[in-house]
C-alpha cells in the first residue's frame, strides 16, 4: 500500500506561522507587501498568481500584480523590476514565468534585489544556497525537503535521484538534499538510462512537466516518490509526472497532483516575504540608529 504524503496540512501551518508574524509587523506599522510581476496571456498562469495574491492577502500581506500582458519588452520588465527593488513599502517580489518570447530571462532575474528574491530566482539567491550562506531557497525546491521532513522521512545516507535540472526546481533540489546528507544523483533530457538512474534510489524527485512520465519500473520497492510536475489540461486537470496508479503499491510513499508540493510552495512564498519584511526593517531601524549616533 502506497502512503499518500499529501501537503495541505502543512501548507495551513505554514500559512498559520504567516499570519501571525503577518500580524506582530503590521502592528509595529510594517504592513508586509508581495509584488508579483507577469507578462502572460496564459489563463492557468493567471489563474495561479490571483490564487497567489488572494492567499496572501488572507494571511495578511498586501499584494500587487503588475501585470504587463504578453506584448511586454524586457525594458518594461527590467524597469519595474528595479523601481520596486527600491521601493522601501515592497517587501518580496515574484517574476512569474513564462515571460513573452525574445525577452532576457536572465537579465531580468538578475535584477530583483536579493533581499526581496522570495523565490530564490537571481542567480544571487542560488549561489548563496549552495555556498551555504543565508538566502532564499526557491519555494518549490525548499517545499520538498520541507514535506519529507514533515512526513518523517529521513535523508541522512539514503540514495535520492532527482528528475530534472533547471534552476527553479531540480538543481537546488539536489543541492538541499546533498545539504542534508542524502547521496544524490541528477538525471535530465540527455540521460540515456532513466529507469536506472531511478530504480536504485530510496527517494526519487520528480521536476519534468511530462505527465505520467515516471511509472513502477522506474521505481524500487518502497521509494520515497515526490512528484514535482503539474501540466494544466484543456479539461482543466492538473497532471504531475509520476503515474500514480502505475507506481501504487511500489512506491512506499507518494506526493499527490494536486495537493502536494503545490500548496505548500505557495505558503512558503508568503512565509518568505514576511521574513523579508522582517529583515528589512531589522535594517532600517539599525542604519537610523547608526544615523542617529554618527549625527551626534
Ligand atoms: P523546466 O522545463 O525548466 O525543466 C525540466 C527539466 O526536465 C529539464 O532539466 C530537462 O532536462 C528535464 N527533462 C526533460 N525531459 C526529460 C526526460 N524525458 N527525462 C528526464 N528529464 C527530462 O521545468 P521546471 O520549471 O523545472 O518545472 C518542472 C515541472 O515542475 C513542471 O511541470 C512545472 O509546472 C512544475 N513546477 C511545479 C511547481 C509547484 O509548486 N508544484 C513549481 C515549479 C514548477
């Protein structure tokens, strides 16, 4: 029997913690704000930044969409991007792909202010995470480790194979596993022998967008399977990349689609920008302290 490890009770946890750090800041006049930026006609893109922006403001952050449509330029983008990295008022901000095509992805990502970057997005961000220095994970990566633990699986000296190798998802991913003493290996488009780079590990992560991709061969008796992936059908389903039915009674444990890794990214993006507007303001009131004693 395959255990479901499903994420909305720790995504209300999450979102709980949120609220009341949420609400000691407001207290003290700091009103914890979110800025996602999108340039999309895609409707599911859409629809998850409103559900973004409507649980923020359930946990008490206020949140703005800039939303420059699909004609927009990296101009445009890199504009907005820069004003709000100054804006003292915004405290976390989101660059939702996909962006219109010919823009400079990783121009733009380079632009958001490292401690604003909530979705470990600049390069900046990544960098740190891997060097160990304090940074914001990216919120679906660190959403893994955070449902395994929360599930009670150990990683400690346990084999781990992760599937796929962007920068969102499946590089930090490994990075985080390595981090907590997993032995991982990473496999992608160009890996000649998926089943293998599969089969052998204790706990396999899943970050492709290929529905049904992953299924019992590929999967040991009694793996840990975390099944990144949502493609959005016509239909209005969500698809993760692992065949649940094919790997049920296989795999000892399982991520749903949806209601696994998907809630609980989006409760640690609010989680991270009220640590943002904590730290934040941490600064500010010590630079005016500092203001004060040099003018004396
Ligand atoms: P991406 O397209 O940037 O990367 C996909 C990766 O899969 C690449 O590294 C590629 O080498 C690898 N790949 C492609 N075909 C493969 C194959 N046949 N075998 C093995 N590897 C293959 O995608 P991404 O941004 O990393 O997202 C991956 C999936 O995770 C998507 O479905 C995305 O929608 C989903 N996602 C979910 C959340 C969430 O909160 N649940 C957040 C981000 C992304």
């Amino acid at each position: 029997m395959t255990r479901i490890l499903g994420g909305s009770d720790l995504a209300a946890a999450i979102r709980n913690d949120a609220s009341v750090a949420a609400a000691a800041l407001t207290e003290i006049g700091i009103r914890p704000k979110l800025a996602v930026v999108l340039a999309t006609a895609d409707e599911s893109t859409a629809w998850y930044v409103r559900s973004i922006a409507g649980a923020a403001r359930r946990t008490g952050i206020e949140c703005d969409i800039v939303d420059f449509g699909p004609e927009a330029t990296t101009e445009e983008i890199h504009a907005v991007l820069v004003e709000l990295g100054h804006d003292p008022d915004v405290h976390g901000i989101i660059l939702q792909t996909p962006l219109p095509d010919g823009t400079d992805l990783d121009l733009l990502r380079e632009a958001i202010n490292p401690g604003k970057d909530i979705d470990g997005t600049n390069p900046v961000s990544l960098g740190r995470l891997i060097a160990h220095l304090p940074a914001f994970a990216p919120a679906t990566a660190q959403a893994v480790l955070a449902l395994l633990d929360h599930h009670g699986i150990d990683l400690r000296g346990k084999t781990a194979t992760v599937v796929g190798r962007s920068t969102v998802v499946g590089t930090p991913v490994a990075h985080l596993l390595v981090q907590r003493d997993a032995t991982v290996t990473v496999c992608h488009r160009h890996t000649a022998d998926l089943v293998a780079g599969t089969r052998s590990a204790d706990i396999v992560v899943v970050a492709v967008g290929i529905p049904r991709l992953i299924t019992a061969e590929h999967i040991s008796d009694g793996a840990v399977v975390i099944d990144v992936g949502t493609t959005a059908t016509d239909d209005g389903l969500l698809l993760g990349d692992v065949d649940a039915d094919s790997v049920d009674g296989r795999a000892g444990a399982l991520t749903p689609v949806p209601g696994g890794v998907g809630p609980v990214t989006t409760a640690l993006l609010l989680n991270h920008t009220v640590d943002a507007a904590s730290t934040q303001s941490a600064v500010r009131r010590a630079a005016s302290l500092v203001g004060l004693q040099s003018s004396r």
